[in-house]
C-alpha cells in the first residue's frame, strides 16, 4: 500500500498541530519527524520534546528518522514520547543489529537507513529483523534538496533483495520526493514515500498532498494488475 510520510520539516513550526491536521486531509497517513543533532548532519532540528508534543494531536503514527551520534542512548526517550517507528542511520550505528533489537525491545517498529554512498550490501544481514528500509534519495540534512537519480536503482536492488530472500520490509525514500521523481520511486518498489517541501505550502498543503498521492498511486505496479 502506497502511503505518504509527510516530513513536518517542511511545516510552520509556528502552527504544528494545524500543519499535521491539513496534511492528513490531504491523504498523509504517516508523520515524518526529522531529527537532527548538529553532529551526524549539519544541522539541528527537533527530539523527543516535540515528538511528546505532537503525540496529543494526532492518531497517525510517528516515524522518526533519526540523524544523529548515539541513537542507542535516545531510543527509550523517543518510545516514553510516543513515537511508533524509529529509523536509524547505518552509518551512525556500530553495533546495528542490537540498535534494531533495541528499538523492537522499547515496543517501536525499526527501520534502518542509508545513505546515497552506503552500499545495500551491508544491509543484507539486517534485512530480517527490519519493519522498513529508508533510501536516503539526498545526502540527509536539509529538506528541499535535488533528488539523486541512482537511488531509483537502489530501490529496485532493495525490492529484488526482499523477493529474494522472502521478506516483507516496507521500502520507504526520502529527499526530493515530488511530483516530478515519485512515479519511478513508486515503480521501482517504494511504498512509503516522504515529502516534505513537495507537500508543505500555504494555503496548498493539502490539494499537493492529493495530488501527489494521485501521482504515485497512478504508478503502483500493484494498481495496474487490478
Ligand atoms: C533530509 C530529511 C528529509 C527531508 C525531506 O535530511 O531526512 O526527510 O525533510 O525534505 P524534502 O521532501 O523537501 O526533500
Ligand atoms: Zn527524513
């Protein structure tokens, strides 16, 4: 199923709860929550205060995509704010498979993600223990940046991986997902697809939700056996 993880990233900061509420009339079924630490990226953004503050006014499920030094030490603060999936970077975990363990101990869903130079290879002994896989499609740090084409290969890679092996992980991508580049991430394997600048405007959020949503159905392979 194709669901969109709005990033609020893109939102007014100033109007949160407002900013959830017309991205979900608009079709979104997952919030996106960035969270960045000024270390692992170049950039700060928000932690578990604004996770436990958001919990309240929405039912939909909080996927927070962590960028930071450290994940383990944060991962109970993310549960106890109400967070239902966290995704760690590969690049920031040493110990990957007790991270994952973690994060399913603390009752949240884990996802694991890579960067655009990580090789998928590195993955493949973590790939049973995963809910998702997030393909980074820009180097992670700031919304509103150029999708990098090569990542609609590494989705496919991931897709071929999961038949495979016989798995079931979802394949989520993330950076300059838009109208213009949704369709190839969708048919090349892609079900959970975060937008943040492509969705977050005034006045707009949500008809460019319905629209994009429009697109990236249009382009499920899974709708074109029906
Ligand atoms: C980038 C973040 C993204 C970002 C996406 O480091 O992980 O989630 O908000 O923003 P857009 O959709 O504007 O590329
Ligand atoms: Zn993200």
């Amino acid at each position: 199923m194709i669901e969109l993880a709005f990033s609020i990233l893109a939102a007014d900061f100033a109007h949160l709860a407002d900013e959830i509420a017309t991205a979900e009339r608009g079709g979104g079924t997952i919030v996106h929550v960035d969270v960045m630490d000024g270390h692992f990226v170049p950039n700060i953004t928000f932690g578990p205060p604004v996770v436990k503050a958001i919990r309240p006014v929405t039912k939909l499920p909080l996927d927070c995509h962590l960028m930071i030094e450290d994940p383990d030490a944060f991962i109970p603060d993310f549960a106890k704010a109400g967070a239902d999936m966290i995704s760690v970077q590969i690049e920031a975990c040493r110990h990957l498979n007790r991270t994952l363990q973690h994060i399913t101990d603390n009752g949240m869903l884990a996802g694991v993600v890579l960067n655009p130079a990580t090789p998928i290879e590195m993955l493949v002994e973590v790939l049973p223990m995963v809910h998702h896989v997030l393909v980074m499609s820009v180097n992670p740090g700031f919304g509103g940046q150029k999708f990098l084409p090569r990542s609609v290969a590494r989705i496919a890679h991931l897709a071929r991986l999961r038949t495979e092996m016989g798995l079931n992980y979802r394949i989520e991508v993330d950076g300059g997902v838009a109208d213009d580049t949704v369709a190839s991430v969708v048919q090349a394997g892609a079900d959970m697809l975060v937008a943040g600048s492509a969705i977050f405007e005034p006045g707009k959020t949500e008809e460019n939700a319905k629209r994009f949503l429009e697109i990236a159905r249009a382009a499920d392979p899974a709708s074109l056996i029906a």
